[in-house]
C-alpha cells in the first residue's frame, strides 16, 4: 500500500453483491418445490390405485364360482301307514359308471307310488286339509266339490241332480190357512239343510204380487242369509186365491239348478205350455208337490215329467 492512497472499507450495515440472493436460485428453489408436490401426488394417486385393486379382489373374487345343487323339497305322504305290509320300493340297479356320488345322492328324489295302495294303505283315510280343519273330507260344505247334494222338500229332491242353486215357489192362497203351518216347518228344515256353497230364494204366491225374501234374488245358504228368511217367513200369511204363472217366471229368470213348486188347487193350465217355452232347453228341474188337494194333481204331475222333476202328493199322513 502505497502512502497517501485511500482504501474504502465497506460497511457493515450495506449489503455486498455476493450477500444478495441471485434471482435464478430463488426460481430454481421454487421449480424444485412444485416438482415435489406434483411426484407426492402422483405416488398417492397411484398407492390409492393399488390399495383399490386389492380390495376389488377380496370382495370380487374373479375365479369361476363352483355351482352348488339347490335343496329338492320332498313330498310327505299325510295318513295312516300299514307298518306289517308296507315295503319301500328298491332303487333300480344302475351300471357302476351311471352310481351317483355321496353328495349327489343327498339330492335324489324318491320315487312317489301312483296310488295310495302302494304305500300299505287298505282303507279309507281322512285327510285333514289345511285351513278348513274338519277332517271329514265335506268338500260340499266348502264348495269346493263339483257339485252339492239337492235338498229335500216334503220327501222330494232325492232323485235330483247337484244342485247349487235353489228356487222354492209355494203357495200361500187362502185355502192354505189351517196348514201353512206345517208348510213353515218344511221350509225351516229344508233350507237349515243347505249348504254354504248352495244358494236359495223363497217366492210365495197368491192372486197378487208374489212375495219374495229380501233381497228378492238367490243369496248364499250361510247362517245370516238363512236367518234372515227364517224371521220373514214369520211375517207370511195366506189369503187370496191361486195364480202361480208370475211367480213361476220369476223363478225361472234366476235361472236356478231346481224349482220346487207346491200348491193345494187348481190353477189355469195354460202355465204348461208357458214353462214348456221358459224352460224350452230343460236345464231348470221342476219338482211339483200337490197339498193336500188332489185338484191340480195331474197338471202338476205332467210338469214334473216334462221338465225332469219328481211329483208327490202331501197328505196329513206325511206330515210329522
């Protein structure tokens, strides 16, 4: 150093140019940053990936599922087997490559005997059916039959064909009086005998409107139908004289199975040839009573006969 030159000393307080950050560094520590975030994305995205997969496969196994045979529901025979005779039937012999294998054999169904006497049974068995509980087979009862047993009226209806529908057309002229009672009776009797499958109405004839039982069609033979016709008979009295024609038509139209037709007189006998028209395809069956007075005997007997009926005739004899 040479006297008299001047040397400058920097200060501490100014910054140098090689303490300040250089512009490229800072821009070179900001790329690398963004780098990072980007790669750390990245590796979750794809761990998420991989962890996925794996559960796909744990739940969704991708091999080809084994086929399990569904249980076979079997038969239960319901009754009463004979232990000394009943023998179950062999299995036929197979060839040894048609044998089925222990897990298969659990599956066969047995064989079901056509009758109930391949099973030992020798007489008949009452079977219950569900839901009804009688035991006793009245499939009639149900309606569950073909058809239902005709009822008797008076002694007539034997000789009938199932009947479910039943129409009674019974005089209550005035010279029937001294014994409607017993003709109350017969009704009575006669309807508690129907069945729930069957259907009945009542029409009560004279000189006038005929009177029928509410509500004026055929209604179903159960409790309260026939306990409303039991109360309204009560309330029938005999008068008037004897014209069964509209009463006749009116039974006809209900189209039943059966018409029972009683009266104790003559009537006009053109009502022959009238149900010879109503009833031209005789699907109705016509039973005819005469009570007590032979007048109309023949008239009715010939009715009876045309239209597939029976005829009887009621005297005090036949009375309870």
């Amino acid at each position: 150093m040479q006297m008299g030159q001047i040397t400058s000393i920097p200060s501490p307080n100014k910054a140098t140019n090689q303490d300040k950050p250089s512009p490229n560094r800072a821009t070179a520590s900001t790329q690398l940053s963004g780098a990072g975030v980007i790669l750390t994305w990245v590796a979750s995205i794809l761990l998420h990936i991989v962890l996925l997969g794996v559960m796909l496969w744990v739940v969704f196994p991708f091999s080809t599922p084994t086929e399990e045979a569904l249980p076979v529901a079997l038969t239960e025979y319901i009754g009463t087997v004979n232990k000394a005779t009943f023998q179950p039937s062999p299995i036929p012999s197979q060839a040894e490559s048609s044998q089925p294998t222990p897990a298969e054999a659990e599956h066969v169904v047995p064989e079901i005997p056509a009758t109930l006497a391949d099973l030992g049974i020798t007489k008949n068995v009452d079977v219950p059916i569900i839901g009804i509980g009688t035991g006793k087979m009245d499939m009639d009862s149900y309606g569950l039959s073909g058809g239902a047993k005709a009822p008797d009226f008076f002694g007539l209806g034997s000789s009938a064909k199932a009947a479910k529908r039943v129409v009674y057309v019974v005089d209550r002229s005035g010279s029937m009086t001294d014994t409607f009672q017993h003709v109350r009776a017969e009704l009575t009797r006669s309807i508690s005998s129907l069945r729930r499958s069957q259907k009945f109405h009542v029409i009560f004839f004279n000189a006038g409107v005929p009177l029928a039982n509410p509500p004026h069609k055929l209604v179903s033979a159960i409790k309260a139908q026939k306990k409303s016709f039991f109360d309204f008979l009560q309330t029938v009295r005999p008068d008037g004289s004897t014209h069964p024609e509209i009463a006749m038509r009116q039974a006809l139209e209900l189209k039943p199975d059966m018409i029972y037709f009683l009266t104790d007189g003559e009537f006009d006998p053109s009502l022959v040839g009238k149900l010879d028209q109503w009833n031209s395809d005789r699907k109705v069956q016509i039973f005819t009573i005469a009570y007590f007075d032979p007048g109309g005997a023949k008239l009715l007997e010939l009715i009876a006969r045309e239209h597939q009926g029976a005829f009887k005739f009621i005297t005090e004899l036949d009375l309870p």
